[in-house]
C-alpha cells in the first residue's frame, strides 16, 4: 500500500487528517519538528504510525521526511508563509501534494511558480482541500459535467456556530494584508465591497440568509480548470447582523491593509497564537456545514447543495481522501488543480458519506 505523510500532525487540523486515515486504513506516516508530541500521538493511535521529523524551513528534513511517499497532506501554516517549501519539495520528488489552506494568496502563487514543474514530474498538486473550497471545486464540476458549459458560479458558505481554530483565525488576520480578488469579465479583479449584504433565497430552502463576498480560493482556482467561465465569486452566509458587520469589515479592508501593514498584522497572529485556542471536540461536533454552488450554463441555472455535522472533522475526512486517492494513481491528470478536476466529483463526494456528507443537485 503506497504511504501517505502527515505534515504537522500534531497541530489541530493534523490529527483529525491522522484520524480520518485511521478510518479510511490507510498506511501513513506523522511528520513535524516536536519529536516527543509525534510519538505521544503515535501511541495514541491505533495503527501506531511511524514519525519522522520535518522542519519546513530545513529543505534536508523535508526531503528525508518524503523518502518513500507517494502524498503528502500538509497542514502548516499561515501557509503564505510555510507552505511553498513544502510544495516545492513534493514536486521535486514527484510526491502528489495535497493541503488545508484557505489563502488566496498562496494559492495562486503555488499554480504561478509550481504547475509546469508538477506536470514535468507527474504529480497532482490540490491546495483547499479542506471544508472551505473542496465543495465548491466539487459542485462546480458536477454542475460542469452534468449541465454545462459553465458560464458563472457562485460558491456560499454556511456555518453554524462556528469557532476558529488557532491556524484558522492567524490566517484570516493574515489575510487582512492582502488583495481580495473576484473572477469577474473572464479576469481576476478587486473583490467587489458592499457596505451592505444580500439577501439570498436558494431554491428548496424555507429561510433566506444574507451573503458577503469572501476572497475564497475557489473564486481564483475554478477558472483555471474551468476554461468557459466568465465570473466566479465566493460569499460567506450569515444572520443579518453578522452578515452587516462582515460586510462592513470587508468594504473597508483595502484601507485596512494600508493602515495596519504587515508589522502590525504579524504581532497580531502572534498574539492569536498565544491567547487564542482551538474549538473543543463537543463545540467542534455542534459546527453543522451547508455548501451551495449556483452557477449558470446556456440551459440555465443549476445549484448544487453539500452539507455535514463538523466543519473541522469535514475538512480532515477531506484532506485524507483527497491525499488517498492520489496515492491509489486515481488523478486525471498532473498540475496545481483543483479536486474537481483531478478525481471524479460524483465519486468522491459519495464516497464522503462515511463521514457525514450529503449532497444533491437542485
């Protein structure tokens, strides 16, 4: 059975990759800097995986760490600032790369710097393949196949009773000092600030809710494998007061970015790091998820609707599975791309049932 790595294994979102594994009786291995929290999580587990030690700032340590993988899930961030190592590292090796990030930023500098070298060497690259952007890549290639071409998409987001993990909430404040960008007009443009959201009834559903736009990964990855596209956006649903202030954060960004700057925006995560902490198991289990692709096509307006019970345990089960079939050679192809276009939508998605996910085509 062809061995899996677990970069950052012991972090939050880590174990749950390492639990969905578990599940899912894959071989693999845990990789990080601490030796001793790898091996008390090592006996913690049933299959008592092998530890390796791996700094992403020691290009050594990575190359020995990806010595006989054939993926990688890698969940060490803010990734705009740890993750292109270890990327880089992986298509170096031919060693199928997959990871949790929710940063724009990153992402496009990974398909920029890394998409010919990955084809060069066979492997497939899949950044966001966690609960954030994996469901928006996988309804829009539903809709894609089933109905399409695809002209526009629209990915929301809805979260009940949401709480940030400690990487979660250093890299939104990360995300501060940086452009937001929409695919509008069949080009990457400034996300559009409203100072006010709006109100959204999607077909099927009893209630609206109100929808802000996000500078989501999905909005700058799905044009890149979903060539007749002309506008892609991702939004955040919210109660309307939540959604107000959101909008009012998002609208006034681009002058945040130029006050706060880069020094200030880093002792922040700093101090995130240090006062913050991350959702316990039962507040993480009451953290339901709905995900709504609306796209338009010449035959008109398809939406498709993916839900489950823990956003966090989602995103593990998702990373795992991603990184699983990469392993089993199940890819369509080599390159930075997103999940939709390197595996098959309809499959994986059933195949998620195990862990709580429901989906169907509206």
């Amino acid at each position: 059975m062809e061995r899996i790595l677990i970069l950052g294994a012991t972090g939050y979102t880590g174990r749950l990759v390492a639990e969905a594994l578990e599940s899912l009786g894959r071989d693999y291995v845990i990789a990080g800097r601490n030796l001793q929290a790898l091996e008390q999580l090592s006996a913690d587990l049933p299959s008592r995986p092998e530890v390796r030690i791996a700094d992403v700032g020691d290009a050594p340590s990575l190359q020995r760490a990806l010595a006989g993988i054939k993926a990688v899930v890698n969940t060490v961030g803010p990734f705009r600032r740890l993750g292109l190592p270890v990327v880089r590292a992986a298509v170096d090796l031919g060693v199928h790369y997959v990871d949790t990030t929710g940063e724009q930023s990153f992402q496009m500098q990974v398909y920029d710097e890394l998409h010919r070298h990955a084809i060069a060497t066979a492997c497939t690259v899949i950044t966001g393949a966690a609960f954030e952007y994996t469901f928006s890549y996988l309804g829009a290639a539903l809709l894609h196949e089933r109905c399409g071409p695809l002209l526009t998409v629209s990915c929301y987001q809805l979260t009940d009773n949401f709480y940030a993990s400690v990487g979660t909430a250093k890299s939104a404040v990360g995300m501060l000092g940086e452009e937001f960008l929409a695919f509008r007009e069949g080009r990457l443009t400034p996300l559009p600030s409203r100072w006010q959201p709006r109100r959204v009834l999607f077909p099927g559903e009893r209630e609206s809710l109100w929808a802000v736009p996000f500078p989501g990964g999905d909005a700058v990855m799905l044009p890149l494998d979903i060539q007749t596209l002309q506008a892609a956006t991702s939004y955040i649903l919210l109660p309307q007061w939540p959604a107000r202030m959101l909008a009012l954060v998002a609208a006034t960004q681009p002058y945040l970015r130029k006050v706060l700057g880069d020094g200030l925006l880093g002792r922040a995560e700093n101090a995130l790091g240090r006062l913050h902490s991350d959702p316990p198991r039962e507040q993480r289990h009451g953290s339901p998820w709905t995900v709504f692709v609306h796209a338009q096509s010449p035959s008109g307006s398809h939406l498709c609707r993916m839900q489950g019970a823990d956003t966090y345990a989602t995103s593990g089960a998702t990373a795992a599975l991603t990184a699983t079939w990469l392993a089993e050679g199940r890819a369509r192809d080599a390159g930075v791309m997103t999940t939709g276009k390197a595996l098959p939508a309809m499959d994986f998605l059933d195949a998620l049932a195990p862990f709580g996910v429901r989906w169907e085509l509206r």
